[in-house]
C-alpha cells in the first residue's frame, strides 16, 4: 500500500444536496434503500433522491459510511458524496477497514456529530487505477457470497411469514375473527432503566441492551453499553427466556426474543420488556404480530409529532388477536424448524464475513 497515493476526500468526492426526509418515515417495505444514521442498511422507501453511485455518511451518533450504487434515499441526519465509482467503492473499503477515522470527527455534547468540513479533509491512499478494478472484483465476488446468503436467511423469514398468514389470517384486520384482548390482559410491560450519567458510579456495572441492539427476531451484540444497576435494578430490569424486547422508538415496535444470550445483561428505557401470559399467549407468536402490526403504525397508538414513540401506557392499549394456545405451538414449532436452517447459514455468513474482513486487512488495513 505504500505505492498508493494519498487522496484528499475533498478533491474526489461531489456533495449532493441534502435531504429532507426524516428518519422515521423509512418502513420495512419500499421500492428503494433508505438510510439512516445507523450502521445497519435495513428501511425502504417508495421515493428516490440519488441516481448516481454514492457515498453514504451517517452524521449523527456513531460514524457509518455506506456506498450505493442503485437509486436511494436518506434521512435528514446523512450526507451524500458521488464520484467515479471505482474511487468511491475504494474509499468505501478504505474507511470501513479503519472506521476510527471518522469516529475521530464526532463531536459535541450529548449526541456527537461529524461535519461535512472534517470528512472532506480526510486523507485516504487509493490504489493505482490499473488495480483498482482487480481490487473491486476480488470484494465484489466476495460481496456476492455474501449477499447469496443473507438472501437465503430472508427467504426461511418469508417462509415463516407466510406461515403466519395461512394459520391466524391478517393480524391488521383479524381476518380469522379471533377474540381480542390488550396487551396489558395477556402480559406484564415494563420499560427499561434511563440511563443518568451523573449517577453512575462505576461499582456496579452491568451490560444493558439499547434500542440499536435490538433487531427484528435478533440481537446485535457488536457494540454493548454499560450502566450501573444495583440489587434492585437488577431485579426490576432482569432478563428472562421467552422475554420480549421492544423498541420504544426508533423504528418503533421492533421485536426479538431473549434467549439467554448473555448473563446478567440487562435493558434500557428505549426498551420495552414484555412477558407473556404463557397461558394465553406465546412470544414467538406476539413477536411476528408485532412486526405486522408495525404495517398501521401500531393502530394509530403511536405518538409523537417529530419523533415516533410507542409509549408504555400506549403499548398496554395494544389490541391482540388470541387464536387458541395449541395453533400457537404449532406456530413455535415451525419456527423452531426454520430457525435451525437458519443458524446453519448464519454460521456460512459469518465465516464469509470473516473472510471479507481478512481481505479489508490485506488491501485496506
């Protein structure tokens, strides 16, 4: 890499105009990528700003950079570059490789930010031109794996979304005509802990899960925070199997299942922490009619004028189609069945991951 030239980001890079829609008005559906601030691509949108290859880079929070190469759009809080594309999806691999870079330009107090300004003075080396495409054909048949796989595990997610439908009917209209009950009647709530900076004191600290931990039907444990939580948090914001973890904002409603992943790892108030009446209901069935319902904005519950939140009083009132406890285990059982096909090629995909952070090494590191 020694042979490769420094390059100021700003004698390359294009600044596009700015976006001006908001971060929430991303859904799970939509004609073109959205994106946000966030380090995970994972909303869509039916309307699309850019047409030209870009660079992606999330102002707000954490550094992230994403390179797209198909018309997008964003949230207010990104700023987007164009370019040739041979140069932008080096940068793009450059950066990713050494993401301190950015993480360096955040600043302020409370959520820190990073400027148009400090990105364009960022120096990066770029390969010679005639290596350049040899260095994205090796990335992209890597990429292409990779893709192939994440591909797959979305196929068994349909699988089980279509299994849903065919055994309950529509959540949305309860097509089926079960019986309705809220929230409240067949669960306990509650929200997480607030996190005070001034009263941590460091003698009791605990792992805590934050809303971007939490994913559809997953958790992300790349990054986890830590919090005090003395012996009574740790009984009020205990985790246990079967757990529901809601975001309360964000994309509002988002659901995974606690597993017992971690030990002694508790939660955070953008979290909302519900335990099924095991009765009446189960969390592999509440978890796929949250994500529908996330379809109506949860019936219209949600408030908020700039930013959504589903809120613990609101969260309560939610109405829910109760099918009988037998068709519900049924259900579990074959999301059980799919989930195993699942860790297979979840196993494949990190191994393809790990051999593309072996390539960022050689090329980029």
């Amino acid at each position: 890499m020694s042979k490769w030239e420094m390059m100021r980001l700003g004698d390359v890079l294009i600044t596009q105009p700015k976006s001006k829609i908001k971060a929430g008005d991303g859904n799970i559906s939509g004609t073109y990528k959205f994106f946000t601030s966030s380090n995970f691509q994972n909303k869509r949108i039916n309307t699309a700003d850019y047409m030209k290859p870009s660079l992606i880079f999330g102002t707000g929070g954490n550094p992230s950079v994403h390179f797209c190469n198909e018309p997008f759009s964003t949230s207010t809080d990104c700023i987007v570059f164009s370019g040739i594309e041979s140069q932008l999806k080096s940068i793009f691999l450059y950066l990713k490789s050494n993401i301190f870079l950015l993480g360096e330009g955040f600043k302020g107090a409370g959520l820190k930010h990073i400027s148009k300004d400090y990105i364009l003075n960022i120096q990066v080396p770029l390969p010679p031109i005639q290596m350049q495409s040899k260095i994205i054909d090796i990335f992209d048949c890597s990429s292409t794996l990779i893709e192939k796989r994440k591909n797959q595990i979305k196929y068994l997610d349909l699988l089980v979304k279509s299994r849903f439908i065919e055994m309950f009917g529509d959540p949305v209209t309860n097509s089926k005509g079960w019986g309705m009950k809220r929230l409240d009647e067949i669960s306990t709530t509650r929200l997480g802990k607030m996190l005070d900076a001034k009263r941590q004191t460091g003698k009791s600290t605990y792992p805590y899960l934050a809303n971007f931990n939490v994913q559809w039907f997953r958790f992300n444990f790349e990054t986890l925070n830590k919090m005090d939580f003395n012996a009574l948090d740790r009984i009020e914001f205990s985790l246990k199997y079967g757990d529901l973890l809601i975001c309360e904002g964000g994309e509002v409603g988002r659901t995974a299942i606690w597993k017992n992943e971690l030990s002694d790892c508790f939660f955070q108030k953008a979290l909302h922490r519900v335990r099924c009446n095991s009765n009446i209901c189960i969390p592999e069935y509440i978890a796929w009619v949250m994500f529908f319902k996330t379809i109506t904005h949860f019936d219209g519950i949600i408030t908020g004028v700039t930013i959504a939140h589903l809120t613990g009083e609101k969260l309560k009132t939610l109405k829910i189609q109760i099918p009988p406890l037998a068709l519900q285990n049924q259900f579990a059982d074959f999301v059980q069945l799919v989930d195993k096909y699942k860790f297979v090629m979840q196993a494949e995909l990190e191994k393809l991951e790990l051999c593309y952070k072996a390539l960022m090494q050689k090329y980029f590191g």
